[in-house]
C-alpha cells in the first residue's frame, strides 16, 4: 500500500503550490532531480536533513502515482 499521501502535500502557501515533502519546502521535483542525476537516497537525505529514506520512497512513488494518471510527450 502506497503511504505517499501522508509525505506529499501540496499548499498553495508554500513553494507556489507545488508538491513538497510534508513539513518542509523540499519539492518533490528536487527529490526526483537528484535521484535522476545519480545520487542515492541515502545521499539526498544527507544533503537535506530534515527528509528521511521514506520520504524519498514517497516522491517516488507519487511521480509513479502522476505517471499513471497522465501521458507524458518527450
């Protein structure tokens, strides 16, 4: 069962509304950024202290979520 939902929010207040890592201003597309430049998710939550692991498996499971629901164009 995803948990993603209680990780991801989306506030228009905070970061213009784009999704977040609750309780931070770390966008999801940060997360996914540096998971595509190579980085392991244990060195994102290096580079940003307040995330955990799980919140990483949470960004990633919310792009899958936005991926099922959407069809992205190269």
């Amino acid at each position: 069962m995803n948990t993603w939902h209680k990780r991801i929010q989306t506030d228009p207040q905070v970061c213009h509304g784009k999704a977040c890592i609750a309780g931070t201003r770390i966008m999801v597309s940060v997360v996914l950024d540096n998971l595509a430049d190579g980085l392991a998710p244990d060195e994102i939550v290096a580079e940003y202290p307040p995330l955990t692991i799980a919140d990483v498996r949470a960004a990633i499971a919310y792009a899958a979520a936005l991926t099922r629901e959407e069809e992205l164009v190269p």
